[in-house]
C-alpha cells in the first residue's frame, strides 16, 4: 500500500486530549468568571458552559473533542484486537475489548449530552451526561486497566500498567464523591444561585469538595488517556477500503454490457 494511505504518529491523538479537554474548560471558565456568571475558584466544570457566549463554545469544543475521543478509542480497540488475534487470545478477552469500544464510545456520548444540554435548560438530560461521561469513563478505565495487566509484557511498561490502576481506583472514588457531596449539598443551599455558590448559601463544603473533585476526576480521565503514547507509537493506521457488494458489481457489469475483465480499475462510472 502507497505511502500516504497510512496515517502515523498516532501517538498524537492522546497528547492532543490530554492538552485539548483541559484548554477548553479553562478557557471556558475565564469567560465565564468575566461576565460574572460564576464565581472564582471551583465551579462545576459544566457550570462555566451554562451560559451564552461560553456555552456556544463549551459545546463547540466537547463536541469535536467526543468525535476525536471516539477515534482514540477505536484506535486503542483495534490495536487489542489484532494483539488477540496474533498471540490468539481466548475469544473471552476478544469480547473483553469489544465490551471496552461500546463503553467507551457511550462515555463520549454522554460528554457530548452534558455539553449541549445545559442544567439550567434541562437538567435531567445534562445529569444522564454527566453520568454517562464520568461513570462510563470510570468503567472504561478500569477495563482497560485490567486489560493492560492482561497484556503484560506485550502492552505497557510495568510502571504505566500500576499508573492504570492507580487512575481507575481514584476515578472510582472520584465518581462516588461528586454525585454524594453534591447532593447534600443541594440539600443545605439555601441560595438563589448555585452556580453563585458563596459560603452563606449553606452547604458550601460540600459543594466545594464536589467541584474539586469533579475537576479532579477529569485530570485522571486525561492523563489515563496520555498513558497511551507510547503504545500509540508502534502502530499505524490505514485508509478503509470501500468494495461492492456483489449484486451492485454485477448491476455495473449489466450496464456497460462488458466483461469483469474488461473493466479496468480506472474506468469511470
């Protein structure tokens, strides 16, 4: 196969996210404190997409960071999937990775739901996001972790393999936290606008250990993806190759009254 029908430096695709998520939600943020639509410090991180401009470009970026994620994720499934296929692993772990894609792409829909759908629009929609994004996420991590010391020595090192495991633990406790420390302190607010928590609103501790580790959380949602670098290093990928199916070749054939044969590859239709 020619040259430029191979895409390379694959190992790009992680170092974007880890550097893309996090740019996009600090720049999100800025503008949000600037026109006092929330307060300095930790705000929830869909907090500082609520509000127009910030959340025209909040859903901007989740969106176009979902479909790159998306693509990470496929990468990553492919290249399990030809290391089970070559050292023949038990169809077990072949529908381990498949389980691994769908989790992970459904984390990536529901980063996209919390982004367009804002909790002061509809917040039932923006929560199942949310929890699709950071719980699915969290699942999605763990089954690659698990994956990765199933790999061993063929995947990671033994150093990242631990780093893995280490991330879902916290991502874990992470998920748990946010959703506990936000509910009760939701039930202690005794302001007019959450997303101008003060100390005086009631429930801030809470609510301050939510959003922090909610921001937390996010950071070892993008550093686990980091983690795949070096593993993206050795691999390429190549263009997809369209065929007929076998009724449409043989319509064409009818159509130009000719022969396989005679049908050069470059023959325009």
């Amino acid at each position: 196969m020619e040259k430029q029908d191979v895409f390379t430096n694959l190992h790009y695709l992680p170092i974007f996210m880890f550097i893309a998520l996090p740019a996009s939600f600090i720049i999100t943020y800025i503008i949000a404190v600037i026109n006092g639509h929330v307060v300095p410090g930790f705000p929830y991180i869909s907090d500082t997409g609520t509000f127009p401009p910030e959340s025209c470009l909040f859903a901007q970026f989740l969106n176009i960071i979902a479909v790159i994620m998306c693509i990470t994720i496929y990468i990553r499934y492919a290249q399990i999937k030809e290391i089970s296929s070559t050292y023949q692993l038990s169809t077990y772990w072949q529908k381990f990775n498949r389980i691994s894609l769908i989790v992970g792409i459904i984390s990536t829909i529901g980063m996209s739901i919390a982004g367009n759908f804002q909790e002061t629009s509809n917040l039932i929609i923006h929560l199942i996001g949310a929890v699709l994004c950071f719980g699915g996420g969290t699942v999605y991590i763990w089954l690659q972790a698990v994956y990765s010391y199933r790999l061993n020595p063929l995947g990671c090192s033994p150093k990242i393999t631990n780093l893995r495991l280490v991330l879902a633990i916290f991502c874990t406790i992470c998920f748990f936290v946010v959703f506990i420390a936000a509910a009760l302190a939701a039930k202690d607010f005794k302001g007019n606008n959450p997303r101008i928590w003060s100390k005086d609103d009631g429930g801030w501790e809470m609510h301050l250990l939510s959003t922090i580790t909610e921001w937390l959380c996010a950071i070892a949602i993008c550093i686990f993806i980091l983690s795949f670098t070096n593993e993206f290093r050795e691999i390429e990928l190549r263009y997809p190759k369209i065929n007929y199916k076998e009724d449409y070749t043989k319509k064409i054939y009818g159509v130009f009254n000719a022969t396989p044969d005679s049908i050069s590859p470059t023959t325009s239709i």
